[in-house]
C-alpha cells in the first residue's frame, strides 16, 4: 500500500513512524541527559537497529553529539547528547502594526530578539505591506542565525485569525487577511518548513508548556488585547475543533439582546467587553477600564459590567470543558487580584467546580514562547499536536 493510501486511511505512514521514533528520542535525551544506545534502547523500547540509524541521522543533521564515555570498565562506550543549543528556530508574533520575532534554540531558550513595522514606505498598513514586514522580520532573523553559528531550522508565526490546517489565515480583522496562504508564501520565500498557529492558541501552548499551566493537562487560557479569546488544551492536547476555530469565545452571545443586532456585526461577547472594558477610544486594552474603576460612578459601573462578561466567558470553558486551570494572559490590568477576586466572587456557588484561576506567568513573551514551542516540536518531528 502507498504511502498516501495508508494516510488516507487514516494510518500511520513510513514518514510518521520515523517522526515518532525521532521524536521520542530526542524527549528521551531532553529527560535523561547524555545516554548510551542500550540506554536509549530501554528508556524509547525501539529496536538496536533503529536507534542506530535514527541517531546516524540526528548526528549528522547537527541535531545530537556523539561524546566517548572510558570512566567504564573495558571497551569505552558512546554517549548521545541533543544539541538544542547549536540549532534555533524563528519565533514571530504578529500584531495590527509591528511583529515581535526571536531565534529559540530546540532547548527552548531565547537567544535573540528583533522587532519589525509592518507598515509601507508611506507608513500604511494593508494585508500586503504586513506580509511583507513579517518575511522581512524573518530573513533577518535567518541571517542573525546564521552569524552566530545556530542555524534557524524553521518559522513559526503566531497571528490573529483562523489558522486552517493548510496554514492559510481566515477572519483576521487586525491583519486584513481572509483566506491568505500565508505558510505556503513564508515557506516560498525562507526555504523552511513554517508553522501557523492562532495567537491565542500560542499562548496557551507558551503557558502550558513552560508558564502558568505546567503540570495540567486540561486548561483553557483567556487572552485579552484588542479582543478577546481563548486556547484549550484537552487530555494533554491542543484542541482546534472540526474548522481549527475552538476558542473563538468573542463569538459567545451572552444576553438574548444579540439577535436584535444587525448580523455580521462582531462577536456578542467581544463587542460587549470591547464597548465597556477601553478606558477611551484609542485604548488598546480590553481590560483598561478596571484599572479606573475608582473614578467615579459610571467607571466602577463599567467595569462591574465588564467583569460580568468576563465571568460568564469562564464559567462556559469551565462548564463545558471541566478544565482545572483558567489561565487569565494578555493585556491584563495592573491589579490582577481585583480581576481575579471578582470572577471568583460571582462564580463561586454558580456552577460546579469552578476552575483555578491563575494569571499568565510569561508576560507579552507568551506567545512567541508558544509558537517557538510548536515550530520546536515540527523540527523535531513530533506528531502529538497535529
């Protein structure tokens, strides 16, 4: 059988087995250090053979260190040893108007970071002139790679949107891209393999794998900017729904009232706490308005209201997902208690084990760990996401 028949079928292909293998390799190396092939052999239950030839390969691919061990007795042995450190991948995290990017070497660790305007010559942003702002962002962080001997293996891009799983970006208002294939153009122009994944999405992975949510394999983070959404990750998984939209809970109708808008107007629940949590018209932040609510009457009003939305957007994850952890990321206002007091305070009593609530531990870094996480994972082969 072919190998695309097998995948049609919804088998694991040659080219799955061997990212499998690799894969587990490497977390195996990552977990125990330096390790002989018979260690390598109990600690992944593969065979002799295939650890020899998988471990060829990474070697020679600059991925694993071969070190000579002559503390035993007789014949000296060999020891394999990852290189996280010698290789890097390129991080990018897109906005409205500037893509923050950094090299991560596969040990995790940021090693550099860089920032590009996603504005035209004349200081304009369209769909275009953001493209091309991210491809330049990450040609120059290829070649700073490059110069300081890490060579970048590939490109993750972490924007606002659907990400279908083509890597083509839907619904991204910010960016003013609907329907644009935007892995298949990066990897045109990089000549590496590129990962696209929803901002929200990289955040909850940054947070699960290396911030607040470690330890947990059922979370959902709420991440506030501009808007408002969320990732879930599920039984130790990242989970994007049938059309790669779950987590789109800007789209929560949250008072009957909504069917007497115009459609096509915003998501109910984002347009609410877009309308109620901005300080003022240019604010960025969806949260702002907590940060006032000692003003005056109709600011404590307002972000009484705002934390009302706010409560229900975490009792629908909680009651729907019985995830232990709500991670509250992005955005968020300076007194983080009186956000986090306040959900607990309405919802306590209201639904049935009610989740923790934890604040993002990674800061504006959140989702360029996250996307570097995922793009970490395709380098290496892993398939556990997909």
């Amino acid at each position: 059988m072919s190998g695309e028949r097998a995948a049609s079928r919804g088998t694991a292909t040659n080219a799955d087995v061997t990212r499998i293998n690799r894969t587990a390799i490497l977390d195996a190396l990552q977990n125990g250090g330096a390790l002989t092939r018979a260690e390598l052999i109990e600690a992944t239950g593969l065979a002799s053979a295939t650890v020899h030839r998988l471990c060829a390969r990474m070697v020679a691919d600059g991925l694993l260190a071969v070190e000579r061990d002559a503390s035993g007795i007789g014949r000296p042995t060999h020891r394999y040893r990852p290189l996280g450190e010698a290789r890097t991948v390129v991080a990018i995290d897109v906005t409205t108007a500037v893509a923050r990017g950094a090299l991560i070497d596969l040990n995790g660790d940021i090693r550099h970071e860089d920032r590009a305007s996603l504005r035209d010559a004349a200081g304009l942003l369209s769909a275009s002139s953001r493209l091309e702002g991210i491809g330049v962002l990450a040609d120059r962080l290829i070649r700073t790679a490059a110069e300081l001997g890490t060579p970048a293996q590939g490109v993750g891009l972490s924007v606002p949107g659907v990400v279908d799983a083509d890597g083509a970006v839907s619904d991204s208002v910010e960016l003013e891209w609907n329907g644009v294939a935007v892995r298949d153009l990066i990897q045109a122009r990089t000549g590496l393999g590129v990962v696209v994944e929803n901002d929200a999405n990289a955040v909850t992975i940054g947070e699960w794998t290396r911030g607040a949510g470690q330890g947990t394999g059922d979370l959902a983070a709420l991440v506030f900017g501009v808007g408002v959404g969320a990732g879930i990750v599920s039984g130790d998984r990242l989970l994007r729904g049938a059309f790669a939209a779950a987590g789109e809970i800007g789209y929560l109708i949250t008072d009957p009232t909504a069917f007497e808008k115009p459609r096509r107007t915003g998501g109910d629940l984002e347009t609410r706490v877009l309308s109620l949590g901005a300080a003022d018209v240019d604010d960025a932040s969806s949260m702002a308005v907590l940060d006032t609510a000692d003003a005056g009457a109709e600011a404590s009003e307002r972000a009484e209201r705002l934390l009302d939305h706010i409560a229900m957007s975490v009792a629908a994850l909680a009651v729907i997902l019985d995830c232990r952890v709500v991670i509250l990321a992005g955005r968020l206002p300076r007194r983080t208690d009186l956000l986090v007091d306040g959900i607990n305070e309405r919802l306590t009593g209201r639904i049935p084990r009610p989740p923790a609530l934890v604040v993002g531990a990674l800061g504006e870094d959140a989702a360029l760990v996250g996307i570097g996480q995922l793009t970490i994972d395709h380098v290496k082969g892993a398939v556990y996401l997909a």
